[in-house]
C-alpha cells in the first residue's frame, strides 16, 4: 500500500500537469490562427453560352465593365455546318414539290367534285321527276279501272277488259315504287355530294377536295416551318445581358468562331453590402481546425479594420462551382480546399475579385482534436452545443 504522502504528491503533479496541459492549449489556441493563402469578394457567375455556332463580334467592353440587363454584349453571325445544309434543304426541296403535286392535285378535285354535285343534282330533280309522273299515272289508272269497275256491272264492259286494267295498274305501281327508289337513291347521293363526299354505289371512290387541301395545309406549314429554320439558322443574333452584372470574363475574342454552348462571357451579379461573401484558399491540412460558423476575420484590399465574418461552408474539391472571385487556375490546386466566409455588417465597396485576407483563430476544442491520443477530452455528449471560437 502506497504511503499517503506519494499519493498526495502524485495527485498534486497529475493536476498540475493537467493545468500546464490546460493553460498551454488555452494559450496556443489563442496565439495560433490559420490565415488564407488566397481570398477575395465572391458572388455568383452567369455564363452568356452561344446558341449556335457562329463567329463573334464584341462591342467596346472589357473586364469590369457595369453592364445594365438588356445591354447589348455580343453578335453572333451564324455559321451553318455544311451537313446541316446538305440535310435540311433536300427536305425543303421535297415539300414544295409535294406542295405543288397537292395544290394540282386540289384543282382537279375541286373542279371533279364541281361536276360531281350538278350531275347529283341533275340526277336528282329527274328522278323527282319521274316519280311525280309515276304518281300521275297510278291516279289516272286507278279513276279508269274504277269506270271500267263500274261499266262490267252494268254489262257495259267485259270481265276482260277490267282484268286487263288491273293488271296496267299493278305495273304502274311497280314502276312508282322503283321510281320512289330511283329517288331515295338520287337523294342519297346529292347529301353526299352537298356534304362533301365522292361516293359510287355507298363507297367512297375517292379523295375528297377538303381532304386533300388538309393535306395541302399540312405540307405549307412544314415547309414554312423549314424555311424559317433555315432563316434563324442564318440570321445574326444580337446577346444581351441578361441581369445588372459585371464583366468578370471574355471567353472569346472578336472575330472568333464559337461552338453551340461555348462561353463568350463571364458576368459576375453584384455583390449586395449587407451579404459579401469572400472565398479564401487554405491548405487542405489545415482545413481541420476549422469548422462551420466559426467566428474569423477578414481584411479586406484598402481596409486597415478588420471585418468580423464566420464561416458559412468548408469545401475540400476546389472545383469552380458557378463563382467568380478566385481565379479558376487557383481553384483547381487539389492540395487547397475552399473557405467561404460570409462577412457580418455592411461593406459598401465590396466588388467581386478584391483581394482579402481570411484570419481564423483556432478553438481549443479544434487544438485537443487535433492532437493524437487527446481527442477524448474534448468528445461532446449528445445534444451538447460546441464552444464558440
């Protein structure tokens, strides 16, 4: 069993070098910071992309220059690929071939169908014609038979001759029920013909003037639609600002030829003072110390004061992800990873690409964390909120 006096000496020295530990790591958070190798005002990047290929012709702008939405930033004189011609002219070709064969085409119906409806009508009226006459005589055969009816009564006709009269009248009946036929059949068509329809026998026979000239009108307006295509094919296009922006890059020079989707220019949208935002580059091994909502500082190009901020996001691929500020060439260094810090309080002169410095100092709980064997000091419990900065 250990004497009392070496236990009471091994705890004085344990808890002395808990402070000294304690007190060292206090003092080092407060005299260690990470600084930024590269940082600068940020704010989003439009890209104007041409529609088409063409060559380019740019007006009198430059990096920097305020530019208003709607202003005019570039002409695009197309140019149609030859294959494109080759592909889209044949077919125009063939549409006004197939137009003309159609409109012929619609001529003839027009005038067959015009032919069509006065021969129905003429049909028509004779066999309403000769259904009346039909009519007349089974009324004039029936007041004969009658007389002769009454004549064999008196014996003044044969039995005979009233046979014989019967039977004229049963033939004139048959041919007022084909006359009647004859009519209903005359009528038929002159509907179809009045409705426009070609028909022979309940069939049609063949196109009528209305289906053709849908056709017809289908055809125009496929060919219209070509010509048009060729035309905005090669029609200069004027590109126009699309927000109140800065030119923050030319990617293509006057007289240049672009392809369908290249970049012309780099607008960066302006910075508001109430949200700067500054993107600093900070080597990938020090990324560790830091962390999200930290409280840093941040010195601005021309600024004496330093500008309270805290960091908003912490990003190990420093790929450009639609930003403008930090030059794409330094972005794309993998041994750096990106800080983005949003600045607290207003800063009126703020603009995208002034050149800042981002000062962070390191929190005692980023310092045990960082040191091997030591992160179980500083192990939080779930639902404990971390220390501030």
């Amino acid at each position: 069993m250990p004497e009392p006096r070496l236990l009471n000496t091994g705890l004085a020295l344990g808890l002395g070098l808990a402070l000294l530990a304690g007190g060292a790591g206090f003092v080092l958070s407060r005299s260690l910071v990470v600084y930024s190798d590269f940082a600068a005002v940020s704010s989003a990047l439009r890209l104007v992309r041409a529609p088409q290929g063409g060559i380019v012709s740019l007006p009198e702008i430059g990096l920097g220059s305020a530019l208003r939405a709607g202003t005019p930033l570039a002409l695009l004189e197309p140019v149609v690929p030859p294959q494109v011609l080759a592909e889209v002219e044949p077919q125009a070709q063939a549409l006004a071939a197939r137009v003309g064969q159609l409109r012929g085409e619609l001529e003839q119906a027009e005038a067959g169908f015009e032919n069509f409806r006065r021969r129905a009508k003429a049909g028509f009226d004779a066999a309403a014609t000769h259904r009346q006459l039909a009519e007349r005589q089974v009324m004039l055969q029936q007041r004969i038979q009658g007389r002769i009816a009454t004549l064999a009564r008196s014996a003044a006709a044969t039995p005979m001759q009233a046979d014989q009269l019967e039977v004229e009248l049963l033939a004139q009946r048959r041919a007022l029920a084909d006359a009647v036929l004859a009519e209903v059949t005359a009528r038929n068509l002159l509907e179809d013909a009045q409705a426009g329809r070609f028909v022979s026998d309940g069939r049609t026979t063949q196109r009528t003037p209305q289906e053709i000239r849908r056709e017809l009108e289908a055809a125009e307006a496929a060919r219209r639609e070509m010509l048009g295509t060729l035309e905005r094919l090669g029609t200069r296009i004027t590109l126009t600002a699309p927000c109140d922006c800065q030119v923050a890059q030319l990617g293509a020079t006057a007289g240049s030829f672009v392809a369908a989707g290249d970049p012309i220019l780099g607008l960066a949208e302006p910075v508001m003072p109430d949200s700067v935002e500054v993107d600093a580059l900070v080597d990938a091994t020090r990324l560790g110390f830091l962390r999200q909502g930290q409280a840093v500082e941040v010195f601005l190009a021309g600024d004496a004061q330093a500008t309270p901020g805290r960091v908003t996001s912490i990003t190990y691929n420093p790929e450009n992800q639609g930003r403008i500020g930090l030059p794409d060439n330094l972005r794309s260094l993998k041994s750096y990873g990106v800080l983005t810090v949003t600045l607290e309080g207003g800063v009126p002169q703020a603009r995208p690409g002034l050149p800042a410095l981002v000062k962070a100092p390191l929190a005692l709980r980023q310092v045990f964390r960082s040191l091997p064997g030591m992160a179980w000091l500083v192990t939080e419990r779930a639902g404990a909120r971390p220390p501030e900065a």
